[in-house]
C-alpha cells in the first residue's frame, strides 16, 4: 500500500523514554523529544473496566507513518501539541521494505 502525503495529516512527535538513578535506590523517568514526523491515526477499540472503584478507559488506535529507523515499542507518541499520549505496543515493517511503518498504540485515558 502506498502512502499518499494527504493522509499523513497528524504531527507525531516520538519520544524516548530516560532512566536516572536518584541516589536512593529509586528511578526519575522523563520523556525526551527524537523526531517530528507525520502520520495517519485511525482508533480501532476502546474500552472501559472498573477497576479499584475507578473507571480507566483505554483507546487502541493504529498509526501509520513512513518508515523511521529506530522505531520500537520503548517509545511513545505525543500528537502535535496536545497532552495525547500514545504508547506504541507494536512495529510492524509491512514486507520489510522500510518504505512504511504501522505502529499499534495504546491510549490511556
């Protein structure tokens, strides 16, 4: 399948994930930028479970973009500049061509 520009029409910009040591035994985790790329996002199930008294919903969406090296499932996805989070679960190289990714995301609200 070939990707058209028109339909890569949302600002993704990946992230990766930084460890640090406290001093005390715990870990800071913080998120840095690693590239500003477009894409196309299509949500495909949400579900919502009472879990501990508290309503957790969570959105599964597929977001295809073209191919970038380095993408794996320790990354996360901010859309544009909003506080959308997108946890990629898996990479999926379509015919190892390295022409397209498609990225299945977890989106917890």
């Amino acid at each position: 399948m070939v990707l058209r520009a028109g339909s890569l029409r949302h600002r993704l910009i990946i992230q990766s994930k930084n460890s640090t040591g406290d001093g005390m035994g715990g870990v800071t985790v913080s998120w840095s930028d690693d590239k500003t790329v477009y894409g196309a996002i299509w949500p495909l199930r949400g579900t919502e479970r009472l879990t501990a008294q508290q309503l957790e919903s969570e959105i599964t969406c597929q977001v295809r973009m073209r191919y970038t090296p380095g993408m794996t499932p320790e990354k996360r996805i901010q859309v544009g500049d909003t506080t959308q989070m997108l946890d990629v679960v898996s990479v999926i190289n379509p015919d190892y061509r390295n022409r397209e990714l498609i990225l299945y995301c977890r989106e917890s609200l």
